[in-house]
C-alpha cells in the first residue's frame, strides 16, 4: 500500500507534466494561429480554403482552451496535496 508521501509525491510528477503540456499545447496554439494566418490570405475567396481556415482557427481555439484547463488542474492538485499532507 502506498504511504500518503508516496501519493503526495505521485500527484507532483503528475503537476510537473502538466506545467510541460501546458507549454507544449500554447506552443501548438501559436503555431496553428500562425498558419491560420497564412493560409487565409493564400485561400481567401475560396469557400474550401476559407473553411479550412475556420478548422485550423477552432483548433487552434481547443488547444488554448486544454492550456487553460491544464493550468486549473495544476492548482487543483496543489489542493490536493495540501488536504492530503494535514
């Protein structure tokens, strides 16, 4: 059976890897926001070509919002381990 100290230091690794996707994910966000961009002004007036650009926009869109939510469970895992420490 894991000791409380092991569980405490099982969810900071867990932190820690998230602090790195969180990162990664932002990183990926800008760079789908970058080739959004270039794509719309290759494809504009392009009905196909503009929808792709909607795609690459509201992907970019989901990957800032796992950022965010990787950052919400940062703070949750701190809660976590402070109810679990007392």
């Amino acid at each position: 059976m894991a000791s409380i100290q092991d569980i405490a230091n099982a969810a900071y690794r867990i932190k820690e890897s998230t602090t790195v996707v969180e990162h990664r994910a932002v990183a990926c966000a800008d760079s789908l926001r970058t080739h959004s961009a270039r794509l719309a002004g290759s494809v504009k007036g392009s009905r196909t070509g503009e929808g792709a650009v909607q795609q690459v926009n509201q992907a970019e869109r989901a990957v800032r919002e796992s950022a965010v939510r990787l950052s919400a469970l940062r703070s949750e895992i701190d809660q976590f381990v402070q109810d679990l420490t007392k």
